[in-house]
C-alpha cells in the first residue's frame, strides 16, 4: 500500500461517497456492539481488560523503539 502523498492524485483527492457512507454505518453498528458488551462487563472484567489494553499498547510501543520488555504473566482477574 502506497502512502497518501505516493498517490497520483495527490493532493487532489476524488472519493466515492456512497462507499464511505457504507464504510461509516458499519462502524457505527460495530462500535454500538462493542459499547453493549463493554457495558454488560463487570468491573473486575472490564478492569482487567483496561489493564490488558494498556499493557499490550505499551509493549508494541517499545518494539518500534527496539526495546524489548519481557510482560511477565497477565494480571489475575
């Protein structure tokens, strides 16, 4: 996949509205979903899952930086 600025109509951009409106609904339905079930955790869950979240974002972050951490064993919830 090329860069925006590798396009050849950059920056001069032509879409296709009716294809982004489809790409827009289904996100929408796809995020109502997730915020249903999020919303039906408990808190220990939905904790733990926060503390997942970040955890893993912190780890990807340090392999851009070449730095490799060791995460251990996942927190107990």
């Amino acid at each position: 996949m090329k860069w925006m600025w590798q396009q050849k109509n950059w920056p001069d951009f032509v879409f296709n509205d009716s294809k982004i409106m489809a790409f827009e609904r289904e996100y929408a339905y796809n995020a109502g979903m997730i915020s249903m079930l999020w919303e039906s955790l408990d808190i220990k869950a939905s904790e733990g899952i926060k503390i997942d979240l970040l955890s893993n974002e912190a780890f990807r972050t340090s392999e851009i930086e070449w730095e490799l951490l060791n995460i251990g064993t996942k927190y107990p919830y």
